[in-house]
C-alpha cells in the first residue's frame, strides 16, 4: 500500500504540531506557511512546507511554484486549519480564503477534506449539545463558520467531515489566563460563573485526526469536548491557583448555558480521551 499524502493547510499551534504527529507515523506531510522562510523551517521536523497565502492567486506565480502546488495538494487527506481573523471585513475574507483553498485542492485531485470548525456554532443554544442540534450562531466568525461547512459539502460530499472544537487547552495554551486578565482588567466579577467550561486539549484532538486517517467516519460532523464540565468559576478559579494567578471572582449566574456532549463523536472514532477530566490536569506554565 502507497504511503498516505497529508496536507495540514495551517501549521500553527495545533497544525504543527499535527503535523509532526503524523511524521513519526510514517505518513507523507506537507504544511503550509505564510511565509517563505517559516515554511522552510518546517523541514526540521520531517515536513516539507509550502508558503502559501490566502486566497490564492494564480497569476504570479511560475511553472515551479505551479508544480509544487499541484503535488501538495494531491493529497489522501486535505487538513484546512486556518482560523479567521479579527478586522472588518474579515469573515467574508475567510470565507474566500477557504473556497480558494477547496478549489485548488480540487483541480490538484485531493481525496477527502477534514474542515476544522468550532463550538462557537452552537453559541446561543442551551442545554446538551449533540452533533444533531442544530446551528445557532451569534457573530460574524460563527455565521462564517456555517456557511463554509455548508459550502463545503456541496463541494465534497461524503469526502468532508467537519470537526467542531470547543476551547482549546494544551501546551503554552490555556484561557485561564485570559480569563485572569479580563478580571484584572475590571475589578469587578465576571459574568457566567455557573455555566458549564467546554474544553478539549491538543493531544486529543491530534489523536482524533489520527484515527480519522485509518478510519475514515461514516459520521461526517463530529465535535470534540471533555466530556466533564465543571462551571467557569470553579475551573478558572483552580486553575489560577495551580499558576500562582489572582483568583478570579464570578456572578453566580448562566447556569443554563450549554455544554458539549461529545460521547457519540468519540464513539465514532473509536476514541478515549485522555485528558477528560479538566479539573484533574494542572495547566500548563
């Protein structure tokens, strides 16, 4: 059997990590950057980096780059990890930016789509969140998100899964202390001290793609979330502690906000999680 082609389109703080993940399973990675010289630092870890902005424009660019493109892009499995930005107007630049992308995987010959997308599609919901409740967004990220889920599958088909992450928590990355500045900031408590934290940490959303790669999902939307879902003031409270943190104070409101039942995502993936229990794993540093 051929060595699978993995192309993780976004090699930030979870593409690049990814990424190496999947080198050390003996897959075919390519990765992209934005810039020329960060992409070609990818080689140290056994990926080979394609500088690439979005969206793309074909008109530059010579025979080569036109040759590197098409063999990137021909891939068992295209990962697009590229979040949107914060400016005016940058949702509907996102939304570009991705059909460009999905285009240019098509006339390349890519296989299947892995478009990872957001909780925060379920924004104004209550209540138990299941892959089967319906969308409900309430900004310009969260409506951009839909759009392209939707667009996506009319592109792909069965050849999409669209995986919805909630908060993300691993390595050099953890909201408690955004949470602490946004105290600090005020003085005053913050709102929503009773509604449910939804989290899911890096190693377990790498170990997810990584099963999706032998197993490809009958079920094509799949989320991810720790299935323990202590409130926001117990969790960032504990958390700041356990990083030496002001400990933040929260109104005792929000009780009926929602939280992320990820019990069949993970069932289809064949997938335990190891860091399920939020209250049980210190922060990172």
């Amino acid at each position: 059997m051929d060595q699978q082609q993995i192309t993780i389109c976004g090699c930030g703080w979870l593409g690049l990590e990814l990424a190496k993940s999947l080198v050390k399973q003996n897959y075919t990675v390519y990765g992209t950057k934005q810039s020329t010289i960060d992409a070609q630092a990818l080689a140290t870890f056994g990926i080979q980096g394609i500088p690439l902005t979005l969206p793309i424009d074909f008109e530059p660019l010579d025979t080569e780059q036109q040759r590197t493109l098409q063999r990137a892009f021909a891939a068992d499995l295209l990962v697009i990890n590229v979040p949107p930005g914060r400016y005016p107007n940058s949702a509907e630049d996102f939304k570009q930016k991705i059909q460009s992308l999905s285009h240019l995987a098509k006339q390349a010959g890519c296989k299947k789509v892995l478009f990872i997308s957001t909780t925060g599609v379920y924004a104004d919901c209550q209540g138990e969140i299941t892959e089967s409740t319906p969308t409900a967004p309430n900004n310009e990220s969260g409506h951009a998100h839909v759009w392209l889920e939707n667009w996506l599958r009319e592109e792909w088909q069965d050849n999409l899964v669209v995986l919805r992450l909630s908060g993300l928590i691993g390595p050099d990355r953890h909201p408690a202390k955004h949470i602490v500045k946004r105290y600090q900031s005020t003085g005053e408590p913050l709102e929503n001290g009773l509604t449910p934290v939804n989290l899911i940490h890096q190693h377990d959303i790498i170990t997810a793609i990584s099963h999706m790669l032998t197993q490809w999902p009958e079920q094509k939307i799949l989320h991810l979330s720790a299935h323990t879902h202590p409130t926001r003031a117990e969790y960032y409270q504990t958390m700041a502690k356990h990083l030496g943190l002001t400990i933040p104070q929260f109104v005792e409101n929000g009780e009926h906000n929602k939280w992320i039942n990820a019990q069949a995502s993970c069932q289809a993936l064949n997938l335990t999680l190891k860091y399920d229990d939020l209250m049980k794993f210190k922060p990172y540093q």
